[in-house]
C-alpha cells in the first residue's frame, strides 16, 4: 500500500466515500510504519504519516515527536522545534518529556540558537530514564557549550551562620598606650543570622584561533542577610541589608598556547564596582596573569600573578600584588590532593589598611563521592595600626567540608552542603573573630 493509500485509510476516506472499517489501517498500524520508514530514512514519507495522524488528534504525542524527529531529518528545523514545543506542551509522560525535550534542543543546535538549545537539554537531563540517557544529555550540553559563543555560570547559596558581621569574641577593646578600657556592644559583637548569595559570570567569545581565545566577561555576585531574632535584640534598629555585599565586574580575558604547548597562559583585565550595605565602597582595576604546568597524567602545577589598584569612595586609594601557586596529585587508587600558597601585599595610606600577607592551604577530595575538605592558613601583620605602636598581627584559621548531596539533581544542579569553621587570633583583642557556618549552594552538575 502506498504512503497516500495509508493516509487516507487511516483517516477514513477511499475513493468512493468513507471507508468500511476492516479495510481502514488503525492509528497504532500507521504509527508503526511511520516509524519503519523513518528508520529506513525516508523522513518525507514519515513526515506525510506524522501530519495524517495529527489531523485525527492535534495533541497525538508521539505523532508530533515523530514529526519533529522526520522534520529534522530534512533539514527543516523550525517546523521541527514547533513540533517537539507542542509535544513538550502535550506530553503527560516522562519518556515523552524526555523525547521532546532532546528533540527541541536539537533542532535549535541547528539553528546556531545554543544558548535556548542548552535550556532544553537541561529539561531534557531533568526528564531522563536512565543514568546513560542522562550522561548522553551531558555530552551534548558540552558539545553546544563548545559551540557556544556565549557561555554562563550561576550559583545559589544559602547558609546560617553564627558571625554575619565578623564580630569579636571579646567585651572589652584595650588600645596601647592608653590607661582605659572601652567596652565592645552593639554590632561589634557577633550577629547570627541567614547569608544568601547569588553570583553568576557571562562570558562571550570574541575571536577564536587555533592557539588563542579573546573573550569579553561580566561577573557579578550579591550577598544579603536575614538577621536572627537574637541580633535583633543586640541591634535593634539593624538590618541584614546593612552588612550586605555586591559586586560587578567587566572584564577581558585572552588565553594563548604557546606553539608545541600543552598548557595555555590566561591573561585577563578587568574593571568593577564594590558596594557594602547598598552604598558604593570601591572601584577597582585588576590585571592577571595564570599559567598552568602539567607535570605527568598525575601531577598539575599552577602559578598566578595579579595587580589591583582599589579606589575607596571618600577618595583613599591602594594597590595590591598577589602571587600564588598551588600543586595537585591524583592518586592511582583515587582520590586528589593539593597544596597551595599565596602572598599579597597592599600598599595604602592610613592606619590598618596596610598589610602583607601570607597563607597555605591544603585540600583532599575523595573519589566518587566528591566530597572535599580543605584548611587554609593565613598570616596578615600590618605595619601601622591604631591600636598597637607594633605590628598588628591577625592569624586566620579556616577549615572547609564540601559534601555534593548523591541522587538529587534539578535540571542538572546539584546541592552541596557547605560546611565552614573559621577563626581570626590577633593581638588586637578587636579582630579575635570566630564563625561558624552551614549552607547549601546549588551548582551545575555538567
């Protein structure tokens, strides 16, 4: 029986009117061999078949799913995202879901519209039936992220914590020198409260070579706090807003591969804006430097150079130079350890602002599961304080547990518990700080 013939008994027509019963083909009959010639690869044929069950039932989900597959087969893309669109709309079924949603995603790979094709692959990944299904879906997200001009990153978090403000431990502040003691109230003692934090990067490619990479970046974070009810109590007239942080950076970057490299140099450039407690802080320009080394398939080694010059809003300005370098191992048996180092120096007029620094830090992620933990270690003496005809010295102590939470995912974020014990020891009995925190970020699982 020809396409044509099939058409028409399935609609009910024949040449002399409407069709006996036993010589009409039946939806699911149609259906299947629509599919046949699909995969036989004539797309047009199952195209025709796809259209004559959509005009029985206009909300037929696999005709419209196999209409939008024998679309893309020819090449007509846009009739094929309207086809999976109005399958996704229709669809009741994960399986169905899934289907549309991979379809849709295609389609508009095609088109060069990656940005709205990794959308869908991401409702594609929330739909998936099986861990290989949704490994597939991530290996396509790559691919178009490769393809992508534009590229983008979001993170969400939200953690308690004991010492919002970076509160002291101690009552009572003793300045040198002087024969009084001044007691520490108010917001000068530690605030508990919720941190929320939302930061996210866009980054667009301007040119691409075969050993080179221009790119133009937007970064941006807030951070804001809801204060708890015995904060409140502390300060009454306080809001968590008055302790919150923003931060907007415009940005160039270039990645260069040496001929003959394995390892690209970054170079970036960027100019930003910080406000703390809705108020304009500082401006900011940062130049950088980062250069990888791979030693073997096991050993990764790092270094980073960057300069800043910061611009506070009553007109006080400093500059910065950090240095660091940090080593990685992967173990045989799994597992990843790693070391890092770093120092910075700032150069300012006026007392504790200046300061040099120095800090290690060491970390263990364990295999499979993705948990990490790391301790950090930082040094700070500044050489002109208010408080001590010495050097002010300020020891920070962090230590950080990361665990990602198994088998929960939301179109392809996962959550992580964040886990964070800090603790500032100083001679000034002002910045002896501790905080503890517990937060929750979600963040791209691909």
């Amino acid at each position: 029986m020809t396409v044509a013939a099939l058409v028409a008994a399935a609609l009910g027509f024949g040449a002399g009117g409407a069709a006996r019963a036993q010589d009409g083909v039946s939806p699911e009959a149609l259906m299947t061999a629509a599919a046949g010639a699909l995969a036989a690869g004539d797309a047009g044929a199952a195209a025709v078949m796809a259209d004559a069950l959509l005009e029985r039932d206009a909300a037929d989900v696999p005709a419209l799913i196999l209409r939008a597959e024998s679309a893309i087969a020819m090449g007509d893309y846009e009739s094929g995202l309207n086809a999976a669109r109005r399958a996704w709309a229709a669809a009741e079924v994960e399986p169905a879901r899934y289907a549309s949603a991979r379809l849709a995603a295609l389609a508009l790979s095609q088109q060069e519209a990656h940005t709205r094709s990794q959308f869908w692959l991401r409702r594609a990944r929330q739909h998936a039936p099986n861990p290989a299904e949704a490994q597939s879906v991530a290996e396509d997200y790559a691919y178009v992220r490769r393809l992508n001009p534009l590229s983008f990153q979001l993170e969400f978090n939200v953690a308690p914590s004991d010492n919002i403000n970076n509160g002291t431990t101690n009552e009572t502040l003793t300045i040198e020198g002087l024969p009084f003691t001044f007691l520490l109230t108010g917001d000068s003692q530690p605030l508990s409260g919720t941190e929320f934090t939302l930061g996210g990067n866009l980054r667009y490619k301007l040119r691409e070579g075969a050993r080179s990479l221009t790119y133009a970046e937007v970064t941006g974070f807030g951070r804001t706090y809801r204060l708890s009810s015995e904060a409140k109590d502390l300060v009454p007239d306080a809001q968590g807003s008055d302790y919150a942080e923003a931060q907007l950076t415009f940005g160039l970057g270039h990645f260069w591969l040496p001929a003959g490299g394995r390892d690209p140099w970054q170079f970036d450039l960027s100019r930003g804006r910080f406000w703390y407690g809705g108020e304009p802080y500082l401006d900011f320009l940062r130049a950088g430097v980062t250069r990888p080394v791979t030693l073997s398939e096991s050993d990764r080694l790092r270094f980073g150079a960057t300069w800043e010059t910061l611009e506070e809003t009553d007109g006080d300005t400093s500059e910065a130079l950090a240095l660091r370098a940090s080593w990685e191992h992967v173990f045989d048996g799994g597992g990843v350890l790693s070391l890092g180092l770093r120092g910075r120096v700032v150069e300012a007029e006026g007392l504790d602002k200046a300061y040099e620094a120095r800090a290690v830090t060491l970390g263990w992620q364990f295999s499979g599961s993705g948990i990490s933990v790391a301790y950090d270690l930082e040094e700070r003496n500044y050489d002109e304080s208010l408080f001590v005809i010495d050097t002010r010295t300020d020891t920070r102590h962090a230590l950080r547990l990361a665990v990602p939470v198994p088998q929960v995912e939301v179109y392809g974020f996962r959550p992580v518990i964040n886990a964070e014990r800090t603790r500032t020891e100083s001679n000034v009995s002002r910045f002896d700080t501790e905080s503890t925190g517990v937060g929750l970020t979600f963040r791209s699982a691909f």
